[in-house]
C-alpha cells in the first residue's frame, strides 16, 4: 500500500459515528474511490469495520491527493473496493 508523506495541509479529524473510508472520501476529495488514501494514512486494514466514533485520523491533505492522484491518472490503484 502506498504511503503518504505528513504535509501542512494533512486534517486532524475525529471520526463520527457511521463514518467510513469511502464517505470520508467523498467528503474530503469528492471521490468515494479514493477511500483507501485514507486507509493507508492510518494503517486501516479493514476500513468498514476499523472507524469507530470518537477515534482521531488524519486525511491526507486534499490538495496534495487530488494533485498528484487524482491528476496523475492514479485515483484508483486499489482497485473497486469500498471501505
């Protein structure tokens, strides 16, 4: 799994209840396919059932992912699954 380096833009965030990988990241990127940019920020293994209410995560800074993922053709290198 890819890594993501600590940039000033990254997002302290405190998870809600029924928040996954995949609402996260439309919510952040407009792009629910970029769920596992999150799960792999925050060594998620198994994003459905790893979030739970209260825990703090980082997103990886939106302007960076849409830049170098998003840009480069790469949004989708985890293949279908939805966290």
């Amino acid at each position: 799994m890819p890594t993501f380096p600590q940039l000033t833009g990254d997002i302290d965030y405190v998870v809600q209840m029924n928040d996954r990988c995949d609402s996260l990241a439309f919510r952040f990127y407009s792009d629910v396919l970029l769920w596992w940019v999150i799960a792999a920020r925050n060594d998620i293994d198994d994003p459905v059932v790893a979030l739970h209410g209260g825990e703090r995560i980082v997103i990886p800074d939106p302007g960076y992912v849409k830049e170098e993922l998003v840009g480069s053709g790469r949004r989708n290198t985890r293949g279908n699954r939805r966290g």
